[in-house]
C-alpha cells in the first residue's frame, strides 16, 4: 500500500506537466458552439390547513401558497471568450419553489440560475432555430426559461357557502428549452485571406495579440483579437491615448470552403458583425496563384456564407512586399482594386512597411462607419423584449475598457 502511494506521489508531482501538456492538446480551449437543456424551476404545491389554535374554535382556512419556481437567465460576461464550459455540462435546473405550510405561510420561491456566457453570444432555440436573443452589451441579462408559479393554498378557496375548503392547486411546472448558443466575437475589422497571407503575422505586429505563425497552411485553427492603437498615445503624462479598434484573425479560406474544403466556412460568423474587412493577398515571389483569381475566390466564399458580408465596406492589402521582386502581379491587383473602387495597401509586416499607413487608413475608414445598434446587431428587434442590463457587469467591462 505504501509503494503505490509512492508511486500515485510520483506521478501527481513529477508527471503532472507532462500529462497536462499531452492532455491538454485534446482539449479544445476556443468552442463558439454550444447545444444546451435548460429547466426552470416547478412551482410549489399549495397546502390545506386549517387554523387550530385555542379559545379559536372553527379558525377556517389557513393554507399557504406554494413558492414559485426560479427561472433561467443567460447574463453576457465581459470576462469569458468562449463557450467552453458548456461542451461538457449541458443540463442546467433552477430550483423549484418549496410547497406552502400552515398558517398561511407561504413557500419559499426557488433560486433563479444565471448561465453566464461570453459578450456577442446569440441564443437559438434549437428545434425551431428561432432566435431568441443576441447578448451584445456586457451585463445583458436575458430570461430563457420562466419559472413556475406556485399553486394557491386553500385559503383562497373559502366561499360564504364553503368555509372549510379541502382544494388546492398544484404547483404549475417550469418551462424548459434545448438551446443553440453560437458565439460571434465583437470585433471592428476582420482579417480574411488564403492561408499563409500573413493574417497573423500582421495582427502580431500591430497588436499585442500573439497568435502562432508558421511557414505552413492553417497555422490558425481558431480566431485571435487584438487592439490596435492607431494614434500610438499611451494615455500616460496628459497623452490622449487616440482611436483604437479590435481586429479579429480568421483561420484561412481555400476554394471550396462552404462545401467543407480546409476548415470550412464556420469562422466566418466572427466576421458578421465587424464593420469592415480587410482583405490580405499574398503576392510573394514564393506563392504563385494569380493575387486577381485569389481575391475572386476569397469574395465567392464569403458571398455563399452570406451575402451581408459582401456588402460590408473593403480593404485589399498585398502582404509580403519585402519578398515580392516581380512587382507584375502586385500591379495587376492594384489596378483590379482601383477599377473596382477598392482601396488598396501593399505591406510588409515582417519589415514594419508600410504598417503605419495602413493602421491609419483603417480607423479612418471606422470613423465614417457608424456602429451598429443592439437592434440593428441582433436583427430581430423581438429578441430584445426580455432583457435587462446588470449595471454591475456594465460598469466592471467599461472599467476594464478604460
């Protein structure tokens, strides 16, 4: 007993990174999909009772309602990123209320449960798709699943003609839902590209988000954010700190993504609620597709995800100029941009070329884009009946903001 205590020690202090690390390679840490059952809590029973009490003959009626039951909110939490926590746990219950008592007490009401879910979350019912709400607003709280309510004691039952009643109501049960939770991070601009266009390469340099970069397709299996100061005040000794916007990196799209090519058009929902797109095309000496058929079949894969996103305004940037001698193609692209009225950058992140003018010409492209309102974000102004702001998390996420 004593050497497999040794050696169960062993493996907890000595073995416990390594398997962590090979562990935690099959742990998927970014999950924007989420099926879960939620339950609100039945309403408690009434209660027949009479009063007994002395020199009180024939005390009538005396009892109390049954509590009700508590219900199910889904609250936006400005601290999560990701839907992780509901891969595995996907049965939520609130309390019921407990059942009511003599002398006309009344029941307890049940406990309400508040699922909390990342900032940009919108909430289907997943068997009719209906949508229910879209948690854009940190401290957004949205009711799911209403509670009970708790049946009458016999109390109310008392007629002139029936003074001693023996009904009463049962408990009504809670509502209960199978939902879809899909999460669509809230970002400004969105990187989009053919694998290797230098998507993560470029969000490194102009923000601190630090997303692996590799000399091999899909180095990016899931989105990255980062915040991007365009200005570069630091907010320190009187410095305003200047316009700042938050860039979301997509995995990279092939031909043929929407029928399941590469990693599918899935990551495109991150992409829906950014105000404007920036299109990278690598146009290196190493890569030899045509930059003009590329942007085409980028554009094609985002029309058949949704047309919406062809709409959003466009900027077209031609990566990796410090390896680019045969400037040919680069002009071909820029003069495909110029007659189709698209504004056009060469770069190289690598080199810091051309970085700075870019980063400025996205956040004066912002400037003249308006943000979106919660209703307008949510496109269902119904979705927006049975909410509630919790002014605590609101301040907390303007706090940090600041």
């Amino acid at each position: 007993m004593e050497t497999a205590f040794r050696e169960l020690a062993y493996v907890i202090v000595f073995e416990k990174e390594r398997l962590a690390r090979e562990l935690g390679s099959f742990i998927p840490v970014f999950v924007d999909e989420a099926k879960i059952y939620v339950k609100a809590g039945n309403g408690g029973n009434g209660c027949v009772a009479f009063r007994r009490e002395k020199y009180v003959p024939r005390g009538g009626p005396s009892g109390g309602d049954g509590g009700n039951g508590g219900s199910v909110y889904l609250e936006a939490n400005p601290n999560d990123n990701t839907l992780l926590r509901y891969r595995y746990n996907r049965e939520f219950k609130a309390d019921r209320g407990r059942h009511g008592e003599g002398s006309n007490c009344t029941g307890h009401s049940g406990e309400d449960l508040v699922l909390q879910v990342p900032v940009g979350t919108l909430a289907l019912d997943d068997q009719t798709g209906e949508p229910i709400a879209d948690l854009a607003t940190a401290g957004l709280r949205v009711l799911v699943a209403h509670g009970g309510r708790g049946g009458r004691g016999n109390q109310h039952f008392a007629k002139p003609w029936h003074q001693a009643p023996r009904e009463h109501e049962d408990g009504f049960p809670g509502e209960d839902r199978h939902l879809r939770l899909e999460l669509k991070l809230l970002a400004d601009v969105g990187l989009v590209g053919f694998p290797n266009a230098g998507k993560s390469t470029l969000i490194s340099v102009i923000s601190a988000a630090r997303p692996k970069i590799a000399n091999y397709p899909f180095t990016t299996l899931e989105p990255n954010l980062g915040v991007v100061n365009a200005d570069g005040g630091t907010g320190k000794e009187g410095r305003e700190i200047g316009r700042t916007f938050v860039v979301a990196d997509l995995p990279g799209l092939i031909e043929g993504a929407h029928q399941g090519a590469g990693l599918g058009i899935r990551f495109l929902r991150h992409v829906e609620r950014t105000r404007l797109l920036v299109h990278l095309v690598d146009t290196s000496d190493s890569n030899a597709d045509d930059p003009v058929h590329v942007f085409e079949v980028i554009n094609g894969e985002l029309a058949a995800f949704s047309e919406s996103l062809m709409q959003k305004p466009m900027i077209v940037v031609a990566t990796k100029l410090d390896a680019t001698t045969d400037r040919a193609r680069l002009e071909a692209l820029r003069d495909y941009c110029k007659k189709h009225g698209l504004e056009f950058h060469s770069i190289s992140a690598a080199a810091g070329e051309g970085m700075k003018e870019l980063v400025r010409s996205i956040a004066d492209a912002l400037d003249k884009i308006p943000k979106p309102s919660l209703e307008h974000a949510s496109g269902d102004k119904s979705m927006s009946a049975a909410v509630e702001v919790n002014p605590s998390t609101q301040h907390a996420a303007e706090d940090r903001n600041s």
